[in-house]
C-alpha cells in the first residue's frame, strides 16, 4: 500500500539521519566551517542576536547537536547580565541543548568541559527527537533549531511540538521561535553557481574531510527537498504561529524564519 511504502521511506530515512550525524560527528565542526568558508558562524550570531534572551528563562535548542547555538545564548546572557543584581536569575537560566543523536551531545559536552562548563546548571543535554519530547506544555520561552528541522522526518510535527513548549508570556517578545536553516537562492546566475558548488564540491569535500561522500551528497539534497521560504513560513503560521517573518542571508542560502506565540 502507500501507507507501507511510505513508512519504510520514513524509517529508512531516520535511518539515515542517524547514520549521518554519527559519522559526521567527530569532523562535523570543521566541515561546518569547511563548507561555508565560516560563515556559519556569523548565521549562528545573527539568530542569537534575533533571539531576546533574558536572565532566568527556560530555552530549548532543538538539534542542537554540539552546542553551537546553545553556548552563543549563554555568552549573550553572561554578557548582559554581568551586574551582581541579575546573579541568582542568571543562575536559573535553563538552556536545553536537545538532540536526536548521542555522538553529537557527546562532542557538545566535551566543547562545554573545554569552555570551563562541564558542570554548569544551566546547559542540559537532553537526547530526543524533535518530533517527541516531553517538556512540558508552556514550559519554554524560546525554542531555536538551527541546520536541524530539514533533517526531521514530519517538519508539521517537530513545529507542533515546538508550539506546545512555548510559553505565551503577557510580554509578547517572550516565546519566540527561530529557525535558521539552509534554503533556496532564487537570483538567476547566483543560483547556477550555487548549484555547481553544492552538487560538484560539496560532496568531494564530504569525502576528502570527512572520508564520506554519502553523507554529504544526503545534505545536499535535503536542502533541495526542503520546503522554499514561503512555504516554510506557511507552515509555521499553520502551526499556530503568529509574526511569521524570515530573513534571506546569502541571497536565500540560509533563511532565519522567526514566530512568536501570543
Ligand atoms: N544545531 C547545530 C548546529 O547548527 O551546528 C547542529 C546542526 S546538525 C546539521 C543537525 C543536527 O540535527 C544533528 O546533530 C542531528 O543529530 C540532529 N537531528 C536530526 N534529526 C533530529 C530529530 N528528529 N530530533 C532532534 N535532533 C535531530
């Protein structure tokens, strides 16, 4: 039937995210750099700089993998908050680093052990999938997913869930969602260069780097597969979403979409 095809193209396809991110993981932070020439570091600033952080709140980043987004929130909040007076809510903060994959957690934690953080109360490194996890109702005031919601098998169900842990604050900025994710260029000639690099050099670098071509022939084509920046945004709305707005970088290489939940 349709419904079986469908579900083993599903479960093949967890199969392969796991598959993925398990061999990558080790060379995954080089390869991130590698690939966009380090610009995904200045993505990563710009959808923290988005994100309103605020001392003593409760954040989940979802497919957070090895803590990229995570260790930016927490940098911005112990840059603002410096003063003694915001001490003990700082100390509340939560930030819930959540990952499907434990290879990635590990790597994030030993990046955290490098930092000085290894014990930190509020960095929580929690393995589940984006689909189902089991925080409770409004018990976040952001929700991030960085390079990570194209790689969940229903995009409508990690969205819904992302909807279910937000917290509808009477400030409405609270509750935010963000999600940067690589997207579609849509400027003529642009587009054929971008093309080129994705489909030529982007898998030899997955093999000469990474020692797996596969992995990174998978990642070019999830980007194509992933739903264009409208359509996207549509679908945030249709989760519940309000202020449904994105952000073009790089021409649509990379699309920061933003929500809040009122
Ligand atoms: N957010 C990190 C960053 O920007 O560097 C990691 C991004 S990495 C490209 C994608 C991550 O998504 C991997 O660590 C992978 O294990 C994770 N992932 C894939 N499917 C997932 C799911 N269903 N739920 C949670 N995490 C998932």
């Amino acid at each position: 039937t349709s419904f079986g095809f469908q579900q083993v193209k599903e479960e093949e396809k967890s199969k392969l995210v796991g598959n993925v991110f398990t061999n990558v993981a080790s060379s995954y932070d080089i390869m991130n750099d590698v690939m966009s020439g380090g610009l995904h570091r200045l993505w990563k600033e710009r959808l923290v700089g988005k994100l309103s952080p605020f001392a003593g709140m409760k954040h989940l980043d979802v497919a957070g993998g090895t803590g990229d987004v995570a260790f930016r929130i927490f940098d911005a909040l112990n840059s603002v908050n410096r003063r003694p007076l915001h001490k003990a809510s700082l100390e509340e903060t939560q930030i819930y680093v959540c990952d499907i994959n434990p290879n990635m957690l590990n790597v994030g934690k030993q990046r955290a052990a490098e930092r000085g953080l290894r014990d930190n109360k509020s960095l929580l490194w929690v393995e589940g999938d984006a689909e189902a996890l089991s925080f409770d109702d409004n018990s976040m005031d952001g929700y991030t997913i960085a390079f990570g919601i194209r790689n969940v098998t229903h995009i409508e169900k990690a969205l819904a869930q992302a909807y279910r842990y937000k917290c509808s604050h009477q400030l409405d900025f609270r509750g935010e969602f963000l999600c940067l994710e690589l997207s579609h260029v849509d400027i003529p000639v642009f587009k054929d260069l971008y093309d080129l690099y994705s489909f030529q050099v982007i898998p030899n670098l997955g093999e000469l780097i990474a020692g797996d071509r596969e992995s990174y022939q998978y990642l070019v084509e999830s980007v194509r597969r992933f739903p264009p920046q409208e359509r996207f945004a549509s679908m945030i709305g249709e989760a519940g979403f309000e202020k449904v707005e994105y952000e073009n970088l790089v021409g649509g290489v990379v699309a920061i979409h933003s929500a809040i939940k009122l």
